[in-house]
C-alpha cells in the first residue's frame, strides 16, 4: 500500500491534532530508517497507521480483543494498551493490512516488547520522541537516537516505567520485558 492510500484510511480516524502526531511519527521513523538502514516501505506504512483505533469506543476494541487470539490480560490493564493491537488486527479486517512487520510494530507500538525487531524499535522510539513530544528525559533520547537506538529505547522504556510508577498505575508485562531485554543487551547479557 502506498503511502497516499494510508493517510486516506487512517485519517478519517483521528483528530487534526492525532494526526499531525502520525505524520511527525513518521517522518521521525523515516530518518531513523535511513540511518538504520530498514526498510523504509514498512516504516512509512507502519508509522502513518500506528494509532489507527486510537479513537474507537473502548467497547469495540475490547471486543475486538475478545475475539481474536491476542492475549486477554491486555484487558486487565487501561485502554491506552488496547489501541495498537486492537489496531493491528482492525487494519487487516477493515483494510487487508496483512504484512506481519508492519502489523507487529503497530502492535507493540505503546509497550516494547522483549527481542524488537528494527522496525519495531524505530516505530517504538520514534512514537516516543516525536519532535512534538514533551516528556521529561525526552531530548536526550533525541540526543543519542541516530547513534544508539538500544540506549535510547532502554531510556524511552525506563521513563515510562518511571513515569507509570509515580502515578501509581499498573505496567504491562511486556513494557518491563522490553526493559529488561534491552538491559540485558546494554549490559551484554548480564543481569
Ligand atoms: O498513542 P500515543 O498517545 O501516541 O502513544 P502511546 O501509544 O505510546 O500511548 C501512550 C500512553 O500509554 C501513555 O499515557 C503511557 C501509556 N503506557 C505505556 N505503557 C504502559 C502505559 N500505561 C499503562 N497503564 N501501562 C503500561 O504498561
Ligand atoms: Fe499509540
Ligand atoms: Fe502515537
């Protein structure tokens, strides 16, 4: 799918303001494919229908989850959680999305996951560290992103364990199986 007839699917699916987010996601993900050397087909199309069920009633995307063979603790944990896989899986059935690279970076796109590929990585870090994003610790993952993708997912994970930990809310698995994954890479394989 080119990237024309993507932004025609998902931007009827979210606000000016979501969809604006989506575009800077992607140019983000495109620099870091460059520098990466990934393919950049995947990361376009991954990065402009990243947040695709971002706006569905929580309703259909739980059912959506009830439904499939994606894991059910997902339903455990808040909303937020739902929208990348619910979004993978709605992609394929609404539109034919069926390419498993790009349907797993959408999927993991919020929480990592333990062993990312590159794509996922870059559609991971670059969500994070859009140029419109504001989270404390931010720039220096922007700092050290084109150098270090693993430091700079390792500190992307670790402020939002952080972050989520400060407010008191729940932390899904796979959030601290990408932190601990990526631990285990920085510290080459020590715990
Ligand atoms: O969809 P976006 O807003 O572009 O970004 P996103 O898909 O990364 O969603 C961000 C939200 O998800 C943010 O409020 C932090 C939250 N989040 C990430 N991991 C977890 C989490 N929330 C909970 N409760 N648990 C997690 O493990
Ligand atoms: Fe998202
Ligand atoms: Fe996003």
């Amino acid at each position: 799918m080119n990237k024309e007839k993507a932004i025609s699917i998902v931007k009827p699916q979210l606000t000016e303001e979501r969809f604006e987010h989506t575009l800077r996601v992607t140019q983000t993900a495109l620099e870091l494919a460059e520098t990466y050397n990934v393919n950049k087909e995947k990361v376009e199309l991954a990065g402009i229908l990243h947040d695709y069920a971002k706006y569905r009633p929580k309703e259909e995307l739980k059912r959506s989850i009830l439904t499939s063979n994606l894991p059910k603790d997902l339903l455990d944990y808040h909303h937020e959680l739902w929208h990348g896989p619910a979004g993978a899986l709605l992609l394929e059935q609404e539109h034919g999305i069926n390419d498993s690279d790009v349907q797993q970076a959408i999927r993991y796109h919020t929480t990592g996951k333990a062993n990312m590929s590159m794509l996922e990585m870059i559609i991971f870090i670059a969500d994070y560290s859009e140029p419109g994003r504001d989270f404390p610790g931010v720039q220096e993952v922007r700092d050290i992103v084109h150098h270090d993708l693993y430091r700079a997912s390792w500190l992307a994970t670790r402020n939002t364990i952080n972050f989520l930990m400060q407010k008191n809310a729940t932390i899904y698995p796979d959030t601290f199986h990408a932190y601990n994954d990526l631990t285990r890479q920085l510290n080459g394989g020590n715990d």
